[in-house]
C-alpha cells in the first residue's frame, strides 16, 4: 500500500464501529495483522482488541506478534476489565511481562482487578468510574463528568462517595441535567444505592440489573468502599454465557458456543467426556439387564419396551431437571422453597405417570393381547415416570446444597441413571409377575 | 388503617425501587389489593404495574379487580410498550373497551403497536422517545431533552431526524454534554446510526444490541421514518426469554421458568404433550424391535446392549442438535456454513465413533468372552453415533431452511428419532452376522 493510500484506509477503517473493526480484524491473516500494527497506535488498536472474540488459546499468539512494548501499551489502553480478561488467558510470566513494563498506573488497576475470582463481581467490573463528592454543586458535579468523560466506562450513573470513600448515593445524569445548577448533590442524590459485595456471584448481580433495570451497578468492599462499577454490557455478557452455560450442561456438552467453530477434532474433544461416561453407565445398565437373563429368555418380548420405558423415564427427568435449574438459576427457588418443589414435582409424577401408565397399559393390550403384559408395562411407566421426575429435581437441589453448580448434573447424567432405575423396577417387576404372563 | 397511618405507608411504599414495589404487590392477598388500589393513583400505580410479572391469565383477573375507568387511566400512564405486553394478554373486546374509555392520545399509541407481530422489534419498541432535528443546536436540544426526559424511555441516545422524520443521525448524551453549547448538532451528530426494521426478529435486535454495546437503538418503517426505539431492559428481557425457549425446548418441555410457581396439575400440563409424543415413539421403537423378535429369541443377550446403543445415539445427537440451534441462534451459522457443518459433524461423528466403538468391542470381548459380540456391538455403536450426529446437526439446519425454529427439534424429539434407527443399525447387524454369534 502507498502512503496515501495507507491513510484512506486508516480514516475509513477507524470510522468503523469498534465492533466492525473486531470483525474485520479477526477475518485477517497474519501478514495483514501486522500491517495493521504498524498502521495504528496502541490507542487504536485498544479499541479494536476489546471486541475481539477468539478461542482463549489464540490470545496469547496474538499478543505475541505485537511488539512486546506495543502489547503492553495496548493493555494500558484498554478498559481495565477487557485488559483483565485478556490477561487471564495468558501464563503467569507473560502477564507478569507485560505488566513490568507498562505504564506504572494501568499495571496497578490491573493488579488489583486479577486478584478477583472468576465468576465474581470484581472480576466483572471496571475500575474507570466516576465518583464525587455529595457536598458539591451539582455544577461542579458536571464539569467533573465533562472532564473525565473520555476515560470513564459510563457517565448515565454517577456514584456519590464520602471523603472516605465510603458509597454515600447515586444520581442519574437524567437527574443532573434536569436539576438546578446550584443545588447540592446531597439533595438530589438518592441515598437508597443498591451495591453488591466485591465476592458477589456474577449471576446473582446480572439477575439484580436484570430485575431492577440498572444501567450500572456499583461494588463495594465489607465496609461499603466502592471499588468499582458493573455496567449493562458486561451483565449482557454474563447472561450470555451463564445461559449457554446452562444449556450446555444440559446437552452433555463442555461448551456449545466455542464448538461452532471448531475442526472435528476439537468438537469431538468437547464431547467424547460425556459419551465415555456414559458408555460405562450403559456397561452398568447393560450387567443390570444381564441379571434378569433367565426372565428375558422366557419372555423374550418384554425386551421390545426395554427402550419406550428408559426413554420416558430419561425424559421426565431432563424436564425435573430443567425445572429445577432454571428455579435455582433464577433465584426462585429458595432452601425454603426445596421441599415444596419436591412434592410438587411427586405429584406431578403421579399425574404424568398415571396418565401415561394408562394410555401404555391400553396400548399394549390392544397390541398384543395380552392384558398382564400391558398392565406389567403400564405399572412400570407408571412407577418409573414418579421415580425419574423425583430424581430429576432432587439431585440438582442436593448439589445446590453441596454449594455444587446443579447444571452440572446435566441432561445425558439424569437420563442414563434413570434408565437404570427404569430397567430396576420394569425387570424387577416382570420377575415378579412372570408366572401371570402368557 | 387509620388515615396518618395510610398516609406513612403511602410514603415508605413509593419510596422503595418500583421493582420492589412490584414484588410485594405480588404477594398481597385479594383485600390488601384493593386498599391498595385505594390509596394509590393511576400513575403510581402504573409504576408497579410495569413491574409485576405473574402467569398470562392472571393479567386479567387483576385488570377486572380495578374500577375499569382506574384501570384504563392506569393502561395509558404505562410505558407504551408494557401497556401493550399486557393488553395483549388480554380477550379482544376487554382491549376495545380499555381502549374507549381512555385519553385518546395514549389509546392512539398503543392501537399503533398493538399492530405490530409478536416476536418483532415493533412488539418491543417504545414511542415514547425524543426526537431532535439536525439544524438546532446543542443548546435548544439540551432544553429539549430536560423538557422531555420525566415522560422519556431514555434520554441518552437521542435519535436526530430530517423534516420528514426520516432517521439520520443519532448523538448520545455524553457528547451532548461535553459539546459546545452553540454548535449544530449536524456536527456533532454521527451519521453512521445503526437501525433495525420494524418487522425485523427479536433475537436479531437483542444480538445487535449484544454486539455493538448500544443502549437503544432505534426502529424504522422501509423508508426509514423513525418509529420508536428499543432500550437495553427490553432487550434483556428477550435474551432471557430467548434463552430459556431454547433451554425449555431442549429438555422438552414448553415452559421451563412458569413452572416453577406452578401446581402439580400446571406442571403436568406442560410436560405431558411431549411425553404423550415419545411414548408413541417408543411405541414404534417397540414395534421395530418386534420384527427382528426371531433374532432376539435365538440370542437374548443382544437384549442388554439396547440402552447403551440408545443412550450413546440419543446423546451424540442432542450434542449436535445444541450445537446447531446455537450456532443458528447466534448468527455463527450462516447459510453458506451450513454444509461445512455438516461436513463437520460427519467428521466428529466418525471421531467419537470410532473411539467409543472401539472401547466398547473391548469391553464387551473382555467381559463376555465373545470377540464376535464384542465388534457387533462395538460397529453398532460407530455406525449409529455417525448417523445420530449427523441426524442432530441436519435436522435443525433443515428446519431453519423451512424458516422453522430450529429449537422445536428438541431434545426427547432427537433422541427418540436417534434410537429409533441405533435399533435398526444394530439389529440389523444382529440379524446379519447372527451366525457368527457364540
């Protein structure tokens, strides 16, 4: 490219969205990578890397085609949570690296946002916030927001703090703009602040925005220091990804959403855990049957339901399960709330199964003529589907009391142990009552 | 109560957030309600009302509680867009007949949304935005915005337009505010303003808004009028929604998140259709077994391998069928990606087939002592975990081309489909090589 032509590129590309200028940058090769690190500044290119989405192995070889110098500038100039995300995906020595010789400043921010957990606010929220002072006018106020506009994350939500930092109020630039210029903040602040504590759940605060329609969330230390700010785009984020999360979980899948791009054998690696687990639950499920061989060599047929009774027992209980997920996900369901839920979800297995017990029993009679046979399957749908749909909804409620994510007693988990117990109770049965059958 | 009691709980009640308000709104009992009603205008009612979230039907009964003239006023001082998600949830001469009684402005704008499809960006846009035009300058615009914001959606993007009220421009608040006072907001406005149709999908504009970080965005009719605008909550709201359809779908099941409140007999209400469907399937299944009876009488030890090969095909495929809704869901499957995914899943397919077909001819040889069995099985599981995978993949990609969502293929759907033809490959195979068998 020639010099003028580099600088129609420059002007057209920078006019670009941010989240186009990702787009396009992740579309390019290595040689045209590097041609865009020389053409633009940290600054520039900061811009560009906070919408960059790539598998999180690829961070580190982007960065390292940068100019080291080059890299840590570019980190300086990012959102210190965007930085901080990055930075997570790399080895300790090269965040270490990086972080000797960037400016002094943004290494300190960053420093104190890597100490955060994962999945907790600090590790969610930005530090670049504006806060005043509740004595000011709300003249002085906006000079303030006008200053530091450039650099904060949001000015829609101003945080009122005291002179020990101490959260004290908040006031929306909707209120400061409408209010009269020589008014104190302190009387137009609202002092009934919602925050959330630094080690809050990230679930928990998207679930708080969510409900109370924030545009951002303030994050406090135990003795109520704000430290931080969370703004809606990151919730959207969260949401994004604890949804997937869960429907992932739910599919025996590590990760639906990375998966779409990936080659087969990184589809395969994401998804063989599950099929080997499974195949041993089958190998169980397999020696179970093996037990009732002298039954199923008199009456060979009962094999023919052996597929329609583990089929709906797996299914009832992905439904419990759902329920239960979703009920916890969402904050509905309380400790309290556990063992209403429990009864509730018998109940709604003796409805299910009985109707279905008796549509069975009905079917396979008429099919077969045999009215023992089709009881025996009814019973056994029916038995099986109060059982399943019990099972569904306690094992997640059980881990959420063992302080374990419940989504991760997914789908292909309940339905192979509920298989098993369906195999249980319809060959246990069928022992029973052979003598009856034709 | 007494009156200066009524008086204090009136004052506590409106200072609390109207999220909390709505919560304890929802817990009251019939005759708490009404004193409520009592005590409380239109407007403030109206508050609470945008809040409250109860199942479909009960917005009625609850409309019915109030004097109609109280519930209209109480209708027309809503957001339009939440007075319409209510009306909606309501038989259409009660519509008319809130429609007739209220101030006709407001009926004027809700008629105009009623219009609009569910699903669409019209059914979640609100009128209530502020339009500016782009020959005034930030100073007239900053007393149009102070004038306008207690009746406004949001006052922090604002939408610029021509005469004729088409879309041309869009400047925040916080270049407003930062702006000099006296310039045109032609020069300061951005042109490149990102809009989405009237009749474009839901899950398009929450992916828009997801992207590119936008706080509105604004809507227009096909020769680009500004219609309404669409804020981030709303937005929020569909993502949730969205998510657990999707999530709901999967576990079959046709609404995961109403049914935690639900009784027994509401629980059963939403899961029956789907088993009702599967037991039919499992019927088939059964059937199809019944013809390879011969086979099965001669080696009853073929019986026990029924739900390892169906449990192993059901679960390849819900993989693959969340990976393609989620792909489609987030726009990362597009059209022209479709074969390649298939090519893919073809690949994985063979992948996790060939690892657990082997691993299963293994297990199987060392535990029965019968090589031949062993591979029968083991080549089942290959073949069916290669068609399962590929069964998962196409059938929701197929569906997306008939313009159906892909998520109705759910997961019971998938499974039984996938074990319905594991029993035909494995059969079939039994059936085949049986003379080779111990």
């Amino acid at each position: 490219l020639k010099e003028n032509e580099i600088d129609a590129f420059r002007e057209e590309f920078l006019d670009m969205h941010p989240y186009d200028q990702g787009q396009f940058f992740e579309e390019l090769d290595e040689d045209l990578r590097f041609a865009l690190y020389e053409m633009l500044s940290p600054e520039e290119m900061a811009n560009i890397f906070e919408q960059v989405e790539v598998p999180e192995e690829d961070y580190q070889d982007l960065l390292s085609e940068m100019h080291p110098m080059f890299a840590a500038d570019m980190l300086a100039e990012m959102s210190t949570d965007d930085a901080v995300d990055v930075l997570n995906e790399l080895d300790k020595e090269q965040v270490a690296s990086y972080l000797t010789i960037m400016d002094e400043e943004a290494a300190d921010e960053i420093k104190e946002l890597l100490h955060y957990e994962e999945y907790t606010a600090g590790s969610i929220m930005t530090t670049e916030f504006i806060a005043i002072k509740a004595n000011q006018t709300v003249r002085s106020a906006m000079q303030i927001l006008r200053r530091e506009a450039p650099g904060a994350e949001t000015i829609y939500y101003t945080f009122v703090v005291d002179e020990q930092k101490h959260l004290v109020g908040v006031i929306s630039l909707r209120d400061l703009i409408v209010a009269d210029e020589e008014t104190m903040i302190s009387d137009v602040m609202s002092e009934r602040v919602v925050a959330v504590s630094v080690a809050e759940d990230q679930e928990e605060v998207a679930r708080i925005m969510r409900d109370y329609n924030f545009l951002a969330l303030p994050v406090v230390d135990f003795q109520q220091h704000l430290l931080g700010i969370i703004t809606v785009d990151d919730v959207i984020d969260v949401m994004d990804e604890e949804a997937s999360d869960d429907y992932s979980k739910l599919a025996g899948i590590s990760d639906v959403d990375d998966t779409a791009g990936n080659s087969p054998f990184g589809a395969a690696k994401k998804r063989l855990p599950w099929l080997i687990i499974l195949l041993f639950l089958g190998m169980m499920t397999a020696s179970l049957i093996g037990r009732f061989e002298d039954t199923l060599n008199q009456v060979a047929i009962l094999a023919i339901f052996i597929p329609l009774i583990g089929g709906m027992a797996g299914n009832t209980g992905t439904q419990a399960l759902a329920v239960a997920v979703r009920g916890i996900a969402t904050g509905e369901i309380q400790e309290e709330g556990k063992l209403k839920l429990l009864v509730r979800e018998a109940l709604t297995g003796v409805i299910t199964g009985g109707s279905c017990g008796i549509a069975v029993t009905l079917v396979v009679y008429v099919w077969q003529g045999d009215f023992i046979l089709g009881a025996l399957v009814g019973i056994s749908v029916f038995a099986t589907l109060i059982v399943a749909t019990l099972t569904g909804a306690f094992i997640p409620l059980f881990m959420h009391r063992l302080k374990i994510d419940p989504a991760v007693a997914s789908g292909p988990f309940i339905t192979t142990i509920n298989d098993l117990i369906s195999i249980l109770i319809y060959f246990g049965l069928a022992t029973t009552f052979m003598g009856y059958l034709k």
